[in-house]
C-alpha cells in the first residue's frame, strides 16, 4: 500500500486515486498535476510512485501509459506495445511474476486480477516461512478502473 505524507499527514494513494476518480472519468493530467503538487509538500516523500494506465483509443487500438512522480519530478511515457506486463518491487516478488508467461495468455481482466491476487498470496506465504523479512505482506488490494 502506498502511502504518501501531505502536509504532515499520511495518505493511502488508493482513497486518493479513489477520491479523484469519485468525480472525474479517468487518470488524467490534472490528476497527476495535483498529486505532483501533493508529493511535493513535503519532502519526506522520497520514493516514486508508478502507475501504469491502459487506455482504450477507439476499437482495438489501445495504448499504455506510464508516469512515475517523485518529489520534485514527473515523467510521462507513452508506450505503443501492450501486449506485454510490468512489475516493480521487491527483487525476489518480480522475477517470479517475470518469469511467469502465462499471463501474457489470459485475455480477460478478471482472471487475470484473480490468478495474480492468488499467486502473491502464495509467494508471501512461501517467503514468509523461509526469510526473516518479507518486505511485502498484509491485505492484498487489486482494483480495476475501467
């Protein structure tokens, strides 16, 4: 769960993706504008925050975007291939999740949340009998914003 400081107080960024999408359509650029400008308050918030956001042009033509924030930075990428994933975090969660080419095969969204959500659980279970930290743990939270 990410987490960002604004003006001293802690913030999940899933209620504030969620607060944002409450009244607008989509991730758009005013979004990452003000979270830049909420990142930026305060300069505990040293970490950069990824989204990766799929958007549908018009009838199978899609496209992925990328936008990484950090403090006093943000960087957009438009990426013409989808048909591929990405992964970030701890080392030993993405060359599990890399090395897994099934899920290039799935074609439906829901499944694909499901197989993920489960294999994570498994791979934290598993890491957390043979480390003596698991950097990853607690609830799992997948959403899917259409």
């Amino acid at each position: 769960m990410a987490e960002a400081s604004i003006a001293g107080k802690k913030i999940n960024l899933e209620d504030f993706v969620y607060s944002y999408l409450s009244n607008h359509p989509s991730l758009d650029s005013a979004f990452f504008q003000e979270l830049l400008v909420k990142i930026n308050s305060n300069p505990v918030n040293q970490e950069p925050i990824n989204f990766l956001i799929g958007r549908k042009i018009r009838a199978g033509q899609y496209l992925l975007e990328h936008h990484q924030i950090g403090y006093q930075y943000y960087v957009q990428k438009i990426l013409p291939e989808t048909n591929f994933f990405v992964t970030g975090g701890c080392n030993l969660y993405c060359q599990v999740f890399d090395q897994m080419d099934s899920l290039t095969h799935i074609t439906s969204v829901k499944i694909l949340q499901k197989y993920v959500a489960s294999r994570l659980d498994q791979m934290i279970q598993f890491y957390d009998d043979i480390l003596s930290y698991n950097p990853v743990g607690g609830n799992i939270k997948s959403y899917i914003f259409a």
